[in-house]
C-alpha cells in the first residue's frame, strides 16, 4: 500500500495519482504518477514486505501514457479484476464533476 503520495525517482518528484495493488509479504502495484511537468507516466512493481513501491524504480522504468484509461488499460496486465476496478474508481473519484473527459472503466 502506498502510504506517500509523491515518489522521487532518479532526482526528480512525481506526484502519485493513484495506486492500487495486492498487499501481504509480498506485494504487487500499479500507479499513476504525474511529473511536475505535468507528464504522465504508468508503473507497475513488485516485491517483499521490507520494500515498497519506488525501492528501486529508475526514470526508465516508468512507462508513458497520455490519459488515465491508458493506464487502466495498462493494469489489466498486471493486476487482478478487483484492483483493476479499484485504480479505475480512485481516479474517477479526482476527476471533476464538470470534466469534459470520459470517466475510467475497469
């Protein structure tokens, strides 16, 4: 589980939108991270309890996406159907009501 809402990753601050994933000894999550360029970036990580989402992410890693429905599209590679729906309803719950984009579907 993502306890921080910002990663800092080869110097550089990335906002986490948000982050969904399964959490016990070992650990599997998916985010959506903003830059403070506004660019937005899909990462997918794994590992044991003694780390956390971020341990060992390099720029490289992050894979870049242009909308929040790419990044969904993205964790339904990586994560299992609940927590798919779970990422896809945590950014429909920021985007605001008067947007003119589409909602996210799991």
């Amino acid at each position: 589980m993502t306890y921080d809402r910002s990663l800092r990753i080869d110097g550089e601050d990335f906002e986490i939108v948000a982050a969904a994933g399964e959490y016990d000894w070992s650990w599997r999550e998916a985010a959506l991270l903003r830059s403070a360029s506004g660019e937005l970036f899909y990462l997918f990580e794994s590992g044991c309890s003694c780390e956390s989402l971020g341990s060992y992410t390099r720029r490289e890693d992050l894979t870049p996406v242009q909308t929040w429905q790419q990044a969904v599209e993205l964790a339904k590679q990586d994560l299992n159907e609940s927590h798919v729906a779970e990422f896809a309803t945590q950014l429909n719950e920021l985007r605001p009501a008067r947007s003119t984009a589409g909602s996210v579907t799991a």
